[in-house]
C-alpha cells in the first residue's frame, strides 16, 4: 500500500501554508515528519488524511486519488490520530477503541466475537488493559494518548498517521509507544518533535520549513548540524554511530526568545 503526495498546496486567508510539496510513502517504513511548530505537519497530515482537501495537487492511494474514493474506503486503509483529538467524554475507555471498528462495520456486518479480539489486543498494546471501564473524562493525558493509537490500531489499517503521538507521554511510554509502533507491519508517517525519537526510530524523515520541505532522507543523513541550525535556530553537535545511527546533542542555551532561524 502506497501513498504518495503530488504538487500537495494548501493556504488560507491569503498565506500559503503548505508548498508543493510531494513524497512516496512505501510500504513497510516509517517516516518521520519533523519541522518547527507551524511550518505545516499538521497540514500534511490532514491532506494525507483525506481530513483536509489540497488548494492543488493531490494525494494518492495505491495510484488512486484520494478523492475519488469513499470515506469509508479511505478509512479502512488509513488511520489518523490527531494532534489534539477529542473524544466524547461520556464514552468509557474501551468504547473509544471500539470506535477504530466503525470503517469495518455495517448492516451486514455487526459486531463480532473478533472484533472484541482485536479490541483487547489494541488495548494490550497500549498497556491500558485494566482501563477499559474508566470513563473518558477521568483519565489522565497520557492514559487519553494511548487510547487514540489503540482506537488507531483497533481500526487495522495499512497506513498509520500519527500527529505527536507521544504528547502527554511519559520517556517511558513514549519510547515504548514508537516501539510499538514501529513493530507494526504497517507503514507509517509521525510528526515528531523530538529528534533523537526520530532518529531512533524512522527510516526516513521529511523535514518542513515554512510549508516546504527542505530535506528528506535517512535520519543521519537529513539531520545534519546545518540543517537543525537553519530550520530551528539551534545549535546543535551530532554524534554519529556507526553506519545509521546518530544522537543530538543540543548546546546549552537551546532557545533564546524570539527564536530568529538566520
Ligand atoms: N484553519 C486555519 N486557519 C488559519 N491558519 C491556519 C489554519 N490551520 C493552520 N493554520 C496556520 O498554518 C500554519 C501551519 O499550521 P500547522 O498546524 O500545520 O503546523 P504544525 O507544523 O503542525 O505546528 P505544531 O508543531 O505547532 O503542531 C500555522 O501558522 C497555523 O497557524
Ligand atoms: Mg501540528
């Protein structure tokens, strides 16, 4: 399962937000999508969505236009969890990852023994087993994070969207959380803020500057010391190790406001 975007634009009142831009998802990797706050991540992401429609251009799945597929088609192919997803908050836990079953339920299809399976399972991943009769609303942040990947992962799609999905995490969970994820036989794109967690776990990132992206690549090869200077404005040292792996150190102070990329 592919999915490629081709020339992708879109703007409001005036400003471009996302520039042409265009990449290859291939089956299998996962791709990190890193870049400043407002350089355009969360804009990629819901176009790769089909969330959000392009001002030009257009998203492919499998060679088909995003568009001339059904919603529902679309969802059980792609799963999305958004940067700030909200959940009804008279649900309980467990009824927020069933809520993954919906593209794969109709008329003729009602729920079944399996899809309390892959439920549980979903929940099991997460490590929020014990959690399923909690109400939404009495959860903590990172407890409503790992509900939103296992509705994600309840959902079985072959692409798998991930807007900082380590929000609200703790180290722990957010190491094992891309771990997870990374085990997935499913392809992936996440935004990410944390360098070292892309670098650690992508096979490629995308990075976005002002809409556009400047630079897609293996980690070691795309997060360069000049490139985290222009894009963040931060001075970094990075130590390579071995062939594929690196690890950034950020030089102290690692941001003064305004933060000024020139
Ligand atoms: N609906 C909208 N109306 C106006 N401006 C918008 C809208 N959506 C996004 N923007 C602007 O577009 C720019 C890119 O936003 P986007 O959310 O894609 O950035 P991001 O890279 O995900 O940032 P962050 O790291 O903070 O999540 C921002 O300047 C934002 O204010
Ligand atoms: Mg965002």
């Amino acid at each position: 399962m592919m999915l490629s975007a081709r020339n992708l634009s879109w703007a409001t009142g005036g400003i471009d937000i996302v520039k042409k831009i265009s990449l290859d998802l291939s089956a299998g990797e996962f791709l990190g999508i890193v870049g400043p706050n407002g350089s355009g991540k969360t804009s990629l992401m819901a176009m790769l969505s089909g969330l959000r429609k392009p001002c030009s251009g257009e998203v492919l799945l499998d060679g088909k236009s995003l568009n001339q597929l059904q919603r529902r088609d679309v969802a059980r192919q792609i799963a999305l969890v958004e940067q700030q997803a909200e959940t009804q908050e008279r649900i309980n836990a467990r009824q927020a990852v069933e809520l993954g079953r919906i593209p794969h339920k109709g008329a003729l299809s009602p729920w079944t023994p399996q899809d309390d399976e892959i439920v549980d399972q979903a929940l099991h991943d997460v490590d929020m087993e014990g959690f399923g009769r909690r109400m939404w609303h009495t959860l903590s942040g990172g407890e409503r994070q790992r509900l939103h990947i296992a509705r994600a992962l309840a959902q079985q799609p072959k692409i798998l969207l991930l807007d900082e999905p380590t929000n609200h995490l703790d180290i722990g969970h957010q190491i094992a959380l891309l771990h997870l994820v990374q085990q997935q036989k499913l392809t992936v794109a996440a935004a990410l803020h944390d360098l070292n967690h892309a670098a650690m776990f992508c096979d490629r990132v995308a990075v976005l500057k002002e809409g556009a992206l400047v630079a897609m690549g293996k980690p070691c090869n795309v997060l360069t010391t000049d490139l985290i200077l222009d894009v963040f404005g931060v001075h970094v040292d990075v130590e390579r190790e071995g062939e594929d792996a690196c690890h950034i150190r950020y030089r102290a102070p690692t941001m003064i406001y305004p933060v000024r990329t020139t």
